[in-house]
C-alpha cells in the first residue's frame, strides 16, 4: 500500500526558510525625513531603495519584520502574464491603457533583473517562459479570446495546445517568454544595504495608527511618536488609511495556498497557471539544502469565509501534486492573502482628493512582485516630479473617474456580502464550551455567558479574545490552517493571542483570559 505523505502541520514559507534576518529597532523618538514609508513589503523596500540613491532623506516603517507579509509569502513569479487579463483591459479601458499595464509589468521585471546584476544579488533568477491553458472546451475559447488580445496589443504570445511541457495534455495554452521567477526574500533583502548606506532609515515593530496632515504628512505610531515628512507612501498591503478613501469598500480579499513538493517525477519547466476557476499555478524552486521542488498554489477562496477547515484547500494541492507528478515529501506550506480591486487595475498613487503629499499602493490582485515593483517606480516619479507626461499615472490613480457598469456591480457584490457576514455573525451563537477543546484547536466558544473564541495551545494554555474584528465590527471565523483568527468582510487578520496580523485594523482584539 502507497504511503501518503503528509501535510506539515506548522506553515512555513520556504522564502523564510533558514533565512538570516536583519533585525532592526523600534521607533523610540519623534523623527523628521523627506519621504516615510509605511510598510516593508516589495512596494515599500523597493520605494526605500529608489528614492535613497535620489538623494532623498527616507524612513521606513514595518509593523512586524520586514517582508513578514504577503511578499514573503508568495509564488514569486515574475510576469506580466497575469491570468486572462488583457481581453478583459481591452473591454473596460481600451488598447492604450491595456497595452500601458503590460508595459508597466515589463518596466518592473526589467528593474528587478538590472537591480540584480548592479547589486550582486543571488536571488536564485531564472528566466523562464510563462503560460495559461484552459483543459476544457469553455475556457479554451477564453484563451482564444486571449491570444487575439496579445495580438492587438503586440504582445508576442504563443497559442498552443496539447502536448506543452506538462505531465497532461491541454485545449488550449498561451505563451509568454522571456518572463522569470526569483527568490523574493533574498532579492528584497539585498536591497537594504544600498538603502542604509544611502541615508536610509528603517524601523521594526513600530506600527503606525494614522497619517494626518495634506501638504506635509505626519505618520504617528501607536507609541504617540510622530514621522513628519514632506512625502507619504502607504504601501500596508491593505492602506492603514483606509477610511479616508473608502478602500475597504473598493477591494476583495482572497486568500489562496501553496505547497513545495518534492516530486518524485521530473519538475516541468517554466512557469504555468490553469485559469479554470480552482485551477493551480507551477513552478520551480530550490530548497535551502539543494533539492528541486514544485511549487503548486491555488486552492483560493475569499478571505475568512472557507466553510469547515483551511487544510482542506492544502490537501486538494497535495492531491493534484501526488496525481500527476508523484510527493516524495512536502517540506513547506504556507498561503498568502491578495487584494482585488473593482476594475482589476491596482491603485497606486495619490490617496484621496485634497492629501496631495500622501500616497497608497494596493490591489496588485496576485501579481505583486512586478504591480508591486511598478508601484515604487512610479511613485518615485510622483515624488521627483518627474511625472507629469507618464500616462501611467492615469492608469493606476486611486481617484480614477471612469466607474464602469462592471465595477458597480462588483461594488454592489462585495458589500451586500459585508452586510450578510456582519449579521450572520451576530445571530450564530456556539455551544462549545472551553472543556471541548482539544490541543492546537480553536473555536468559537461560550465564555463567562458571552460568545468568545479560544484556542488551546499544544501545551495547554488557552488563549480566549474577543472576536469582533476592531476594523467595522464584523464577527472573526478561526483559521485552523493559520491559527489566527480571520475577519470574512474585510480580510482582516489576528493572532491567536488578538494581535494585528493583515488587513486594515490597527487596534489588537481585546483579550478576555
């Protein structure tokens, strides 16, 4: 009888892996620059870098630890390939702007792939061909439909089907080369000496409560120190700010899964995505000892509303993984959280109307390592004033007027669906009481006559916190896979123990025990 392997148990990303960390202080006093940046994510670390060889006096502000984040936490590949999406540009914004996205994605993998050579970084590059493909009938025809987009957009794609390099046969499969994929963490780490020995600035643990001010904003931390600055950059992945602009209402959160495998078959080479919906992504990598791996992600559902256990969506990449190339082992896990917005197109560049100095970047939708990339060079651009003819800013402005059909209905969608979780949680009650629970497990709970939730650590010890988000006030879901407790409205993301993890509260969950 076959052995199953089995799922690790404990998520970890293989990017943070055996991995040397540089640590760095939290804030302890009122500091002055010319540009803070919130976040050390690829927006942020990449802004860093940029504006400090400018010249430019730079600070910038991790909540947690550097690329703790989605960054550190994803499948890294390097494309402007992303699903789909050029047929459906054309349709909302026309040939120029669909055209002005590639060409933003391939002016970031062009960054990343000089940045690369000029700072001696191994970062594991490779370039590589990417390609979607469809093995039904009906999204066949979508990419089809694709494939005709590239052509009016003289993207140099390739049509294929059957037989295109991967252990089953296809419809149809389009191409992109000279693409690339990247260890992230060791390519933005590299980042930071240039960074520092330019002048730069960079904080840990120091989490930021609000941004205030129009022509010279201040960032204060939950400490009372202030970061005064003549330029802002809020790049949270979910903006801290987001009440000014309303970005809660104006992005989906989708949380999706990823397994490294040790297969037991030959590793497919390039990089591949099925569009189909619950289809997976490949590609390769390397393990800190020198093993091949497969990366296969997807298993994705919208953030904090997986019905039952979050393993589930790791154990159906484990299934498509052992079907088709064989699991000698599964030495990593780890999922990671993306915003979508309304149109599909990221929001990147001045907050809202009036706080001219304070910017945002958000909404890569999946595609951060190049959307996040271009994000910083733009916003460099903003800064210097060098922007004024770079119809790029256009494209991504947070206040983009053009509201199509789509995107209201898109609107509509996401927020009755805020509406139907705020109330579902509050008319579920539960009847487990503390007793229940066993090791590792959380739930939630009846505590002291009120609804709580708990969870009980591998040793023992019962963590019990309120489990009304301190976002909007909808009602948490537990995260078996995560040990964290998630906010199904707006994606927001606590600890166990009630600490801010992801998304857009900055207040901790209060705690009961």
């Amino acid at each position: 009888m076959m052995r199953q392997i089995t799922i690790p148990q404990d998520p970890c990303s293989l990017w943070q892996a055996g991995h040397h960390k540089d640590s760095f202080q939290a804030l302890d006093r009122d500091i002055e620059v010319d540009v803070s940046i919130i976040g050390g994510g690829v927006t942020g670390l990449t802004s860093a870098y940029v504006l400090a060889k400018k010249g430019l006096k730079v600070a910038l502000i991790e909540a947690d630890q550097l690329l703790s984040g989605t960054t550190g936490y994803t499948t890294a590949k390097v494309s402007s390939q992303h699903g789909a999406i050029y047929q459906k540009l054309i349709k909302q914004f026309g040939e120029r702007h669909a055209r002005l996205y590639y060409e933003a994605n391939e002016m970031a993998l062009t960054f990343i792939r000089e940045t690369i050579e000029e700072e001696q970084i191994d970062a594991e590059f490779e370039t590589k061909d990417a390609l979607i493909y469809a093995t039904s009938t009906d999204y066949a025809k979508v990419i089809e439909k694709e494939a005709k987009a590239y052509e009016r957009l003289a993207i140099n794609g390739i049509l294929e089907e059957g037989d295109v390099g991967l252990p089953f046969k296809v419809k149809k499969a389009l191409r992109l080369k000279e693409q690339a994929q990247f260890h992230p963490v060791t390519f933005f780490r590299g980042l930071i000496s240039t960074i520092l020995q330019n002048g730069g600035q960079i904080f840990e643990d120091t989490r930021i409560k609000t941004v205030k001010g129009t022509d010279e904003p201040k960032a204060i931390t939950t400490n009372g120190h202030t970061i005064a600055s003549k330029h802002c950059i809020v790049s949270t992945h979910f903006p801290i700010n987001d009440k000014t602009g309303l970005y809660f209402t104006r992005l989906h959160a989708e949380r999706s899964y990823c397994l490294a495998v040790k297969p037991s078959s030959p590793l497919p080479d390039g990089m591949s995505l099925n569009i189909e919906p619950g289809g997976t992504s490949l590609r390769t990598a390397t393990s800190p000892e020198g093993d091949p791996l497969l990366l296969i992600g997807g298993a994705g559902h919208p953030a904090g509303k997986n019905e039952g256990s979050q393993f589930q969506s790791y154990e159906e990449l484990r299934q498509f993984a052992e079907k088709w190339f064989g699991v000698e082992a599964i030495p990593y896990r780890w999922s990671s959280q993306d915003l979508i917005t309304l149109d599909s197109l990221p929001y990147i560049g001045q907050n809202v109307a009036g706080e001219t100095h304070t910017y945002v970047a958000t909404g890569f939708g999946k595609w951060g390592m190049t959307n996040g990339v271009a994000a910083a060079l733009l916003l460099r651009d903003k800064i210097l004033g060098e922007d004024q003819d770079n119809p790029h800013h256009e494209l991504f402005d947070p206040m983009r007027s053009k509201v199509k059909k789509t995107d209201i209905t898109s609107f509509i969608k996401e927020n009755t669906g805020v509406a139907k979780e705020f109330v579902k949680g509050k008319v579920q009650s539960s009847d487990k009481s503390l007793s229940d629970l066993g090791l590792d497990e959380g739930a939630i709970v009846k505590y002291n006559g009120k609804q709580a939730g708990a969870y009980k650590d591998k040793e023992g010890n019962t963590h019990i916190v309120s489990t009304t988000c301190t976002h909007m006030g909808c009602s948490l879901n537990w995260n078996d896979a995560e040990r964290s407790w998630d906010c199904p409205c707006h994606g927001g993301r606590f600890s166990y123990k009630g600490d801010v993890l992801e998304g857009p509260p900055v207040k901790n969950l209060e705690r009961l025990d």
